[in-house]
C-alpha cells in the first residue's frame, strides 16, 4: 500500500505542473488513470475528498481544473480521515493533452508512465491504434491479424499505427515468439477518426494481464472539396477536437469513478 501511495502521490506531482499564466485554458486535458492492482484510496482538495474510492482500472478527468490551482491536495486511506500524504497544493497545467498512468514496471514495482497523446489529424477512412506497454512483463511483439505490428516494445514504450477503419484481432506475445500468448486475442475496433489507445497491465508472474482503454474521437480529416454533381461545395476543414470519450468522469463534480476497462462514452 505504502508504495502504491507514493506512486499515486508522484503521479499527481508530475502532472499537476506549475504554469506560467494561472486561470489561462487552452484546450487542456489532462487524464488520470488508476493501473496499480489491490490499492484503493480517497483523494482530497480543500478538505472535501474529490476522488473517492480510487480503484485499480479507474479514471478521472482534471481538464475542468486546467490554469487552476487545486488546494490541500491529501492522499487519504479508503473511507477514513487518515491522512496518508500531504502533497500540499498544485497548479493544473493550462495546456496540453496526455494521459498519466500508475503502472507496475517490468520487475514489478510501482512506477508512473506519463505519455503525450497524438491528436494529429487522421486521413478520412483511417483510424488510429496506440499500444502502451504498462505491465510487468519483459518486452512484447505486438501481433495485429497474426502480423507482428510492433515489435520489442518494453515497459513504458508505445507503438502507434494509422490504419484502415474496420476490426483487427490483437495478441500480445513475448518479442520473437508467437506463443504464449500473454494477452488476448482480442478483437479490437478502429473507428474512422478516432484514436484507440489500449494499454497493457497487470502482472505476468501474477496472471493478471489484462488491457485497459481509452478514445480520443473527432481526429478525422474532412475533404475540402465535396463533389455535388457539377458544382462542388468549398468547406472549411474540421478542427481537431482532442476531447476524451472513455470512462470520463466529471471531476469538478466530485463525482464517484467508473471502469476504464473497455468503455467509450
């Protein structure tokens, strides 16, 4: 448990960034997930627990805070009034987009992954598949359709590949194997325009590998031109729009957390 805090504690250090214009929001998103098995605890601010009941494979949303400071920020015991660490206050970053993770590294241990997402346009008909790679497990092959799609990624590192929309059924195997298989199959779908980000966690010695999931929507490109006939209609080209889709909860309605696991909103 002890260890399991001090990650979280170093998760929050490490994206709760101080900024150079407070109250400033540019389009931030900053999301936080839980990937640490068999650690439950309460976060506060000011005093009113904002997270409570933080559960391996939960999320939580802190784009509403982004240019803000979150005061007192304490990591409770689960239910209690203890308080486990005083992590004191922070500045939520006014920009960007990336996820931060709690993670066992590949021996096992507790550490803090922290990936910056690609919300770079998408060609029209393609979608996007991330791989990460959190668990504690050595270096994996990547397999897409029996293909190896990503090879030798180690704990910490990601794969990331633009590909035609449709279904693809994933593996995860040890580098330059095909068997065993350590995770999956699993068929996972790549939507036009969306990036699908899986990451791998849990434990190999423990057998509990498992995936979780997230989704960055609206990241497809629009033509310019659409033919009608003999008089082609000019727009504008779509915005991108790095909004997340999987398991967000409302975190500046202190609201109670949800499974990452799967969903998409």
């Amino acid at each position: 448990m002890k260890k399991s805090l001090l990650v979280l504690v170093a998760m929050f250090a490490a994206i709760l960034l101080p900024t150079s214009a407070a109250g400033a929001q540019d389009d931030a998103r900053v999301h936080l997930i839980h990937g640490i098995p068999d650690t439950d605890v309460d976060v506060a601010a000011g005093g009113e627990v904002v997270i409570p009941g933080f559960s391996f494979g939960d999320t939580q949303d802190l784009s509403g805070f982004a240019g803000q400071t979150l005061e007192g920020l304490q990591v409770l015991v689960a239910g209690t009034d203890t308080v486990a660490i005083d992590i004191g206050d922070f500045d939520v970053p006014a920009s960007g987009n990336f996820t931060a993770i709690a993670h066992l590294d590949a021996a096992g241990t507790p550490a803090l992954a922290v990936f910056s997402n690609d919300t770079s346009t998408i060609e029209a008909g393609n979608g996007r598949i991330v791989v990460r790679h959190a668990a504690a497990a050595p270096e994996v092959d990547i397999l897409a359709n029996g293909n190896v799609a990503f090879s030798n990624v180690a704990n910490g590192a990601e794969g990331s590949a633009d590909l035609p929309a449709g279904t693809i059924t994933a593996e995860v195997v040890p580098t330059g194997a095909t068997e065993p298989v350590v995770i999956g199959p699993a068929d996972l779908p790549i939507a036009e325009g969306s990036s699908l980000i899986v990451y791998a966690v849990g434990s190999l010695d423990d057998d509990t590998l498992t995936v979780l999931t997230e989704v960055i929507a609206d990241l497809g490109a629009v033509p310019s031109v659409v033919n009608t006939g003999n008089s082609p209609v000019e727009s504008s080209s779509f915005p991108v729009n790095a909004v997340i889709v999987a398991s967000v909860l409302g975190f500046v309605a202190f609201a109670g957390t949800r499974r990452l696991l799967g969903a998409e909103a």
